[in-house]
C-alpha cells in the first residue's frame, strides 16, 4: 500500500466516528489552549512593558519602604512591616545632601486610592485616584508633563498652598464643557484650586496614569499628616553615564540618612524601570512555568485518552485488520495507518488548542492594553509535543493490531 492510500483510509476511519475523534481531541486542545492562552498574555505584557515601561522618568530610581509591585506575605511582610517609615524630614535632609549630585529629587506622599475621590459642584470621579503629595521635580522623576496651566513651584511648597495637578481622566469626568485653571476642587474632604493639567500619559499594567491629582506636599502634611506614612523618595540621574555613580551616592547619603551603620543592611527599597522588568520577568517565567505544568497533566490525561480510543478503535476493527491482512496488507502499512489516526487526533486538537489560545490570550492582551503577539515559539513546542503524544500514546494500539494473526482476526465477532 502507498502511503496515499493508508492517510486516505486512516481519515476514512476517524470519519467514522466524529463524534468520539472530536471528544478525543478535545481533552489535547484544553491542554494546549491552556498554556498557549497563558504565554500569550505573558508575551504581550512582556513586550509592551520591555518597550514601553515608563513608570519612572529616564535614568530615574526610587527609594521606599516597601518592595515596589511585589505581594509579600508571612514572614516577609512582617519584616517590612517592622520597617521605619521614611520620614519627610529623612527625605528632606536627603534632598539637601543631594543637591550636588542631582537637581531633580521628588519627595512622594500618597493617600489611599480608595479614599481618594475629586468633587466638583455636582460632578464626581470614580474612587481610586491617585492623590499625592510632592514637590516640583515630580512631573520630571516619573514621566509627566504640562499641557495647559503651570507645574507646582518652590513657592507652593514654601507656603504650603492648596493648589493641585489634575490628570485627563480628572478632567473629562469633572470638566465637560468649561476650562479647569482657577476652578477649585475638592479631595478627601479638602479643597484645591487647579493650576496645572497634566498631559496624558495612557496606561501601565493595564491602569490608567491619568486619574491623578497633585497637590504640594507640605500641603499634604497640613491636611492629612505624614507621621503615619513613609515617604517615597523619586531621584533622576543627570545623564545614563553617571546612573551608576549616582545611585551609589544616593544609597550612600540614605543610609546615612536613615543612621544606619555600616554592618546593617538596608531598610529601605530601591527599584527603577529596569528592576521593575525584571520583577516582572520573573513573575511571567513562574507563571509560564505553572501553566506549563497544568497543561503537562492535562496532555497527558488526553495522551491516555487517545491510547484508549485507540484501543477500543483496534477492538472493533479487528475482522477489517483480519481481511486486510490476509491479502496482503504488511504489519508496516496497518502500523501506520493507525499511528497517523492517532497523530491526526493529536495535532487535531493541538492547532484547535493553539489558535483558541492565541485568540483568548490576546483578547485579554487587548483588554490589558498590552501588545497583540502569536507565541510562534510555544505554537512550535505545542504542535511537537502533540505530534509526541500521538506517536508515544498511539504506538501500542498500532503495534497490537499490527501483530494481530490474520486467522484469529476474521474469526473475531
């Protein structure tokens, strides 16, 4: 027989029985669909983020208390927690120390976002704002910029005045049809006067960076105290060529701040964009590696199911194999025929798998506002891997009718 001639019989047969080589193929496709819609997601934040991350102003870093977006629980998160607070008079004492090596440091206070609401007259914005309290060199460490009005000033800090910062989603849900300088806004019970709108900066992680208000930070000590909060502390470098050396001088001066001495180890947090990649680099690999292992049992399970079908398939065809056999047909041509039923099966719903993954991973890709991929490498391991699973599960059903004597198979009822 000619290898046209036993694929046209092996489809024949899976023909037969849509039903059961659907059912089959389905538990392959779940398993493939699990890991491809994962990894497409992951490939997409990846390359959004790794292109575009823009958390931080260029050659900028951030000193805090707590680790910057890591969930920490159990014992690390009562270490943090027995963590001083980085103090505002720290953080001034800091910027006074570092005003040789670097003219933009941004001291930060931040209050609940759920806390955080703008009102105006009869208008409101949805709670979970972004409301801080800093000084003039914020707009430069993370990434802002002015469209209309003007930034905060010394002035504004000097004098604790109440005047704010508004991002575009503040504006469009406060001010339909009517300019917002020189209107007053209130926040968490506190009201502002806008002299500044920020211009719009899109997403990161799938959240907005436009519901935001800014007021200055000795504002912010006045109407909401700073004992109980810990300080952000925002530097940018002067140039990439002097990065290094001046986050080396910074870690110097903050530790000197903080009267640590020298065999203690930090108790503050340092990231920029780069470690927050790699934060997010790692979190993605776990990922990965958990769906790879979901997907693993659920591939095999499928690769038994597939073993079973084709056994029961070699069961009820035994009188067939009999015939066939007996003019003729060599153990080579029955052996193949029934592996390439069982490859079909698997690469069957291996590509449904894939091309399920693919639409569902980058429809959530989308709704994150993250980059739309095809993971050609995982689509590569997931059709190599079915093939695999055809061929190792399938080899024993196909060797069995294969070794089938023809006399006892047409004997067979």
């Amino acid at each position: 027989m000619g290898i046209s001639e036993i694929l046209r019989m092996a489809f024949a047969s899976l023909g037969v029985n849509k039903l059961r080589s659907a059912l089959t193929m389905a538990g392959i496709t779940i398993g493939v669909f699990s890991v491809i819609g994962v990894m497409t997601v992951v490939a997409g934040l990846r390359g959004s983020i790794e292109s575009g991350l823009n958390v931080l102003g260029s050659n900028a870093f951030q000193f805090q208390k707590w680790p910057a977006g890591i969930q920490t629980g159990g014992q690390d998160r009562r270490k943090y927690e027995k963590r001083r607070n980085i103090t505002l008079e720290e953080a001034l004492r800091y910027q006074r120390m570092m005003e040789e090596v670097s003219d933009v440091v941004s001291l930060e206070l931040y209050l609940d976002g759920r806390k955080a609401q703008a009102v105006y007259e009869n208008r409101k914005t949805t709670p979970g704002l972004t409301f801080c309290g800093t000084n003039e060199h914020y707009l430069a460490a993370n990434q802002h910029s002015i469209e209309a009005g003007r930034n905060l000033n010394e002035t504004d800090i000097d004098l604790a005045r109440p005047v704010c910062l508004i991002g575009q989603d503040v504006v469009e849900k406060l001010f339909l049809s009517e300019p917002p300088l020189g209107k007053s806004i209130k926040v968490a019970e506190h009201t502002y006067t806008v002299v500044g709108l920020l211009a719009r900066k899109g997403t990161s992680f799938g959240q907005s960076q436009d519901g935001i208000v800014i007021i200055p930070i000795t504002r912010y000590a006045v109407d909401f105290g700073s004992l109980r909060q810990s300080v952000n502390i925002a530097t940018q470098a002067p140039s990439q060529v002097v990065y290094q050396e001046t986050l080396d001088k910074a870690i110097t001066v903050m530790r000197i701040v903080r009267g640590l001495e020298p065999e203690e180890e930090n108790d503050f947090e340092v990231f920029s964009n780069e470690s927050l990649i790699a934060a997010f680099a790692k979190i993605a690999n776990a990922v990965g590696a958990g769906a790879f292992v979901i997907s693993a049992i659920a591939l095999l399970a499928a690769g038994v199911g597939i073993m079973n079908i084709m056994l029961v398939s070699v069961t009820e065809r035994t009188k067939e194999i009999g015939i066939r056999k007996s003019i003729g047909a060599r153990r080579r041509s029955i052996l193949t025929q029934f592996l390439i039923e069982s490859v079909v099966i698997s690469l069957g719903g291996g590509v449904a798998g894939i091309v399920l993954g693919v639409l569902a991973g980058n429809g959530i890709a989308v709704w994150m506002n993250a980059s739309i991929v095809f993971p050609w490498d995982w689509a590569a391991i997931g059709l190599i891997v079915c093939s695999g699973i055809g061929v190792g599960f399938g080899f024993y059903p196909a060797w069995k009718a294969a070794r089938l004597d023809p006399i006892e198979a047409l004997r067979y009822e």
